[in-house]
C-alpha cells in the first residue's frame, strides 16, 4: 500500500472511531468508506480534495448505519471509547490529564465533536469541515465556536 494511501486509511480510521466509538466498527466503517470511494472513484472532480470527500463518504455511511440500525442499540453514540494511544512512558498526571480531556470531547454533542476533530485534528478548514458534514460553513463555525467555548469552561471548572 502506498504512504498516501496509508495515511488516508489512517486519518479515516482516526475520524471512523470518533464516530462510532468502537475500534471494531471504526474498522469496517474505514474499510466500507473506501470500498465506497473505490466503486465512485470516478465522481471524484479534483483529487487535491480527496480527504474531504473520503470523509464525508465516512459520514454519510455512519449516518446510514444509524438509520439502518434495527435493534435499537445506539446507546454506543453517546458513550464513545476514546482512542488512547498513550506512550508507557508518559507519567500518570499526564495520562489522567489526557483522560479528562477525552471525557470532555466525548461529552459534546455529536456534531460540535465532529467539527472539532475535523478542524483540530484533522486540520480540515471550516470550508472543507461543512463539505464533509455537509452544512454551511456558517453553521460548522457556530459548532466549533461552541465546542471550544464548553472544553474552555470546562477546563476553567477542573482548575
């Protein structure tokens, strides 16, 4: 597999298991995201946007799974498992420190969180955040804007 692919499997999984909360099915949203994107290859107009497009396929077969979910377990969206990929290295305030901060993140509501990890990690500006979520870029400001302004009191609560 080639480096630039690669990276792209592992941005996507990074935003799959931030959607989903499950390594599990961050895995087989990663790998239906790029089957997805295989089989519409030829949609794609300019492949200088191709993570934003990988992204919003992500989102959109996120969306349909939740719509498609017929047992009724979706308790999993409001407690998602944060990745915690923690060096042993690191000492224990660090990690209680990196713990909070997730709880926090996984304490947003749904879409300020996607906005912040498309923007904070992903690195996606608001333009490319609302193609992704498909919303206007307006409204993906609003939900960032919020999303920074609850970590921020939250932060000024803990200290």
């Amino acid at each position: 597999m080639s480096d630039g692919i690669a990276d792209y499997v592992s941005r996507v999984y990074r935003f799959a298991l931030r959607l989903t909360g499950d390594p599990h099915r961050a895995e087989d949203l990663t790998q239906e995201t790029f089957l997805r994107a295989w089989r519409k290859r030829g949609s794609l107009r300019d492949p200088r946007a191709m993570r934003t497009w990988l992204f919003r396929i992500a989102v959109n077969l996120w969306r349909d799974g939740l719509r498609n979910r017929r047992d009724g377990d979706t308790e999993w969206l409001e407690t998602e498992l944060p990745c915690t990929n923690v060096a042993p290295e690191q000492s224990l305030e660090s990690r209680e420190e990196l713990r909070r901060v997730l709880d926090m993140l996984d304490n947003l509501p749904p879409r300020q969180r996607e906005v912040l990890h498309l923007v904070a990690v992903e690195e996606l500006s608001l333009a490319q955040v609302a193609e992704v979520l498909q919303i206007n870029p307006g409204t993906a400001k609003v939900h960032l804007s919020l999303a920074r302004k609850q970590m921020r009191e939250k932060f000024q609560a803990e200290s």
